[in-house]
C-alpha cells in the first residue's frame, strides 16, 4: 500500500456502527405519517426551557394549529392573557400579539425578532410537529448513512401523566463538532438553516453571540454541533401515534428542554374566527 494512501486511512476516523432499532423508527415513522394527515390540532402545551444563562422557563400554553402554520397561542401559565395571532395568508414576516398585562396594547411583532422570541428556544414557526419531525429524521438518516455509534430504541411502555405511553430513546454518538464560518450579513437563522442545526442550539453553544437574534460577523467561526441534543426521549401515544412528549439534554446532561402535550384534538372543528384578533372571546 502506498505509505501516503495508509496515513490517511489511519488517520481517519473509524465509522461506529450505530443502533437502529425498528420498533423505535415505526413509532417514528408512525408520528410522521399521523400529522401529515391532520389538518389541525389543539392542545395544552407545557414547557420548561434552559436558557444559556441557565434560567429556566416555564410556560403552559393554549395551542390552536390549522395546517399549514396558522396560529392561535395564548399563555396560561405563569401568567394568563398573552395572546399571539400567526396567520401567513395576512401577514408572512408578522404575528400579532399583546402582553396581557398593563400597558396592554395589541402590537405586530417580527417573526423572528428579539422581542418575538425573547425567553424562547423556538420562534413560533416551529409549533406544531413539523419541525420536531424534522429533527428526528435528520438524526435517524445520521445514524444510517453517516455512523458514530449513535443508538436509536424502543424502551417501552410507561405512564406519563396517567397515560400508558411508549418511549423511545436517542443518543447521539461520537460524531464530531465543527467550526463553521459565518457569511456576510448572516443572522443566526440563517446561519443555522445552512447548516442544519437549531437556532438556538447554536446561540447555546457560542457564547460569543450576543443575542439569539444577532447578525453574525462575518468570516468568524462558530461551533456546531453534531447533533440537536445528545440525548432525546420521546413518548408517542399508542393510539394515535402521535408525540405527546419530549424531553432533550444538553452535551452537559442537564435538562435543555422538555415538552408535553395535553388535551389534545387531531380534529377541532377550527375556522377563520379562531385565528381573527377581533374574535370577541379574545382580549386583543
């Protein structure tokens, strides 16, 4: 063998076989195929969110979704009475919203601007399961074509907040983290989009971003990391199919972020009164 040829093979890291277990993907592959077929859904959703500076947030939330991203969010908890309207068909780079507390105004806010997402891991484009459907199938195409010893199971049925649910566990491998370089004129959005990672998963992982909404200096590198979180548990419910939590750790095993869906309706008889600011059962 060319002595060139075996430095280079010596020196590349070896592929781990990873654990692909098949009752795991059929329980995704379940959920996916379970809301590509809604067309809307309602549900409790209550939250808990490690922030970079380590607080934590929690919320409960009131969730209206009619495909393919129309939204109605009210909070519940800490505090009743925000209210939030996304509704692409008015206004695709907007929502509307109002605090719920004094001074209690109704306002447009972007999107994905600072004040949209303040105290959030996810803009309200990622409500809903489309994104989380996302993530999950990126990670399992990672441990098919790209092994690092990344294990993917069906643990078993469990009850979880009085409901028998079955748990599937993600860990990720030993696949590397990268430095990749910023743009011109790109925000963390973007910047997260062209590499295939969360926003704020990245801003968690690069102190030197000031803000989660931040442009990116340009030609600077950034960490990323190789997986959205290195360890994920999911509870599918065994009758619908559908997530009814999720719960994720940081490369620190703390708790990142945890997830459980209540009360949910896969067929809520929704119209465009749902998602008017002038609905008189609303407070905008």
């Amino acid at each position: 063998m060319n002595l060139l040829v075996f430095i280079v093979l010596a020196a590349s890291p070896t592929p781990q076989a990873a654990i692909v277990d098949a009752e795991a993907e059929a329980r995704i592959d379940r959920f996916a195929s379970r809301w590509e077929r809604a067309k809307a859904v309602t549900y409790t959703l209550k939250k808990s969110e490690r922030l970079r500076s380590g607080r934590v947030i929690r919320e409960e939330l009131d969730v209206k979704l009619r495909k393919p991203k129309t939204l109605y969010v009210a909070q519940m908890k800490p505090q009743r009475g925000q209210e939030a309207i996304y509704d692409p068909g008015r206004d695709v780079e907007q929502l509307i919203a109002h605090p719920g507390h004094f001074p209690d105004f109704t306002i447009n806010l972007d999107v994905l601007g600072s004040y949209a997402t303040k105290d959030q891991h996810h803009p309200v484009l990622h409500i809903g399961f489309g994104y989380t459907i996302g993530i999950m199938q990126r990670l399992l195409y990672q441990a098919k074509e790209r092994p690092c010893g990344e294990r993917i199971e069906f643990v078993g049925t469990e009850t979880v907040g009085g409901m028998a649910l079955e748990r599937v566990r993600i860990r990720g491998g030993k696949a590397a983290w990268k430095r990749v370089r910023a743009r011109d004129d790109e925000t963390v959005f973007a910047f997260a989009e062209r590499v295939g990672i969360d926003p704020y998963v990245i801003y968690y992982n690069n102190r030197s971003i000031d803000d989660f909404t931040d442009e990116l200096d340009a030609g600077a590198t950034y960490r990323v990391p190789p997986y959205y979180a290195p360890q994920i548990d999911l509870w599918f419910d065994p009758q619908t199919g559908m997530l009814r939590a999720m719960e994720a750790r940081d490369y620190e095993q703390r708790l990142y972020e945890r997830f459980d869906y209540l009360d949910m309706n896969l067929e809520p008889d929704l119209t465009d009164r749902d998602f008017d600011p002038d609905n008189p059962e609303y407070d905008f």
